[in-house]
C-alpha cells in the first residue's frame, strides 16, 4: 500500500525564525504568527517559507530571525516589523 505524501515544499525565500527559549519570550512566536498571515495575505506562500530554528547562540541580542537567501539577520525585532522582513525576503 502507497502512502499518500505531503507536499515538500521548496520556498524560494525563508525566513529562519529563532524559537529558542529566550527568542520565544521576546516575541518570536508571535513574529511567526504575523509573518505567516502575512505570508498567505500576500499569496507568497509557495515563494517565502517560514523556518523555526532552535538557539542560534545570539540570546544577547533576542529575539532574532534571518532572511536567506539575501543573509539578512534581524534582531530585538518586534510584530510592527513583520512587513519590512517580507519586504526584504522578496527582493531580489
Ligand atoms: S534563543 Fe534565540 S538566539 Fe538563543
């Protein structure tokens, strides 16, 4: 019998949010919540892929996230910047 697979998706854009303890409680989680809204908002679901991400070891600087492919990394962000991230995972 053949298992039904679930799409494997390969976002062209991801945006590696930190949930590590620390991260979690500085907002991160809620950075997830917006960016995901966002995300199908703006029908780029199948072009930008949000990540959890265990401790990146930069706890000093919580929460953090970074956009790949562009190498862009974000620190003591909050929700109000959900916008201006999608905005740098879009450009090329
Ligand atoms: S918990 Fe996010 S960098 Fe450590």
């Amino acid at each position: 019998m053949q298992k039904t697979m679930s799409k494997f998706s390969q976002p062209e854009k991801v945006i590696y949010v930190c949930v590590g303890s620390k991260c979690g409680k500085r907002g991160s989680k809620e950075m997830c919540r917006e960016l995901k809204h966002l995300i199908r908002d703006s029908g780029l679901k199948d072009t930008v892929g949000i990540v959890k991400t265990e401790c990146t070891d930069r706890c000093k600087f919580a929460p953090v996230l970074s956009v790949q492919p562009a190498n862009v990394w974000l620190k003591e962000y909050d929700e109000r910047d959900a916008p201006r991230i999608l905005r740098i995972a879009t450009e090329d």
